[in-house]
C-alpha cells in the first residue's frame, strides 16, 4: 500500500503498525506476533522500492519516540528509556547498510556517535529537498524559529 501511494504521487506516507507499548509479557507479544509480520513488511517495501528503481526517492523510516528499559521489568516487559533508542533508515539515496553508534553492553547508555532526533529529522528534510537550517517559521508572537538547529547526519549523505 506505502509503495502504491507513493507511485500515485504522495510525498509522505505514515503507517503505524499494531501496539508496541510492552510493559509486560514482552517475549510472547514481539516474538509472536509483531516482529515477524514487521520484519517482513518493511523487507518487502524496501525490496520493492529498489526492484521498481524508486529507493534513491523514497526514504523509509522505523523509528519510535523512544527506546526501552535494557533491563526486563517484574512483569517481563521494558519500559521508556530515552537514553537510547534504535530506528532503521533506508532508501532516500541515503548511503545505507551501516550502524551509526554504538551503546554500553546492556544497550543502556550511548558510548559512540550519540545521533540527536534533530540530526535525523534534517537528514530526512533533505531527502525531501527541504533546507531545515534556513527554514524559518513563525511562533504565535510572529518571531522567526528555526525549522531545525541540526545537519543532516553526514555518514547518510
């Protein structure tokens, strides 16, 4: 469906995909259900993208607002950590097939190339051919903001 409204003309295609807010029972809700089908829906949208020569056009993204817990809590699940969080970046012309940082060994603590949202967000404006650093938009007192305070990530560009 992404890939359709894409060919038919949409700049930005938003999907969200089941509930992924485990708390508890972790194991049985991931690994069950919800990795499988999403590992192989975004495998196949970018698979797709590429043999119909648009992934240099489309950038796909998985990402959340958030990372989780490194340790299981009482009820076997994880809970918000801001501290880290992982996403997946594909297509867009972007120079993919890499991991950008790294984390401590319980995934707890960022210790290589911490990535800001920020530098993601501008990445992703520029696929779309928008400037974030000179965009400038106007707050409820009319005075000029910044789209971004951020650069587009260089290992992607």
């Amino acid at each position: 469906m992404a890939r359709r409204l894409v060919e038919a003309g949409a700049r930005v295609v938003s999907l969200n995909f089941g509930r992924w807010d485990f708390h508890s029972k972790n194991f049985s809700g991931l690994k069950d259900t919800h990795l499988p089908i999403f590992d192989r829906g975004i495998a196949t949208l970018v698979e797709d993208l590429h043999e119909r020569g648009l992934a240099d056009d489309v950038s796909v993204v998985a990402w959340g607002e958030f990372g989780r817990t490194p340790r299981i809590n009482k009820d076997a699940g994880r809970d918000h950590w801001p501290r880290v969080g992982g996403g997946l970046l594909a297509g867009g012309g972007m120079k993919t097939g890499q991991v950008i940082g790294a984390t401590d060994r319980l995934g707890g603590e960022a210790v290589e190339r911490p990535v800001h949202f920020g530098e993601v967000l501008a990445t992703l404006y520029g696929n779309l051919g928008v400037d974030a650093k000179n965009v400038k938009l106007h707050d409820l007192a009319g005075r000029p903001q910044y789209l971004l305070d951020h650069q587009p990530m260089p290992e992607l560009v």
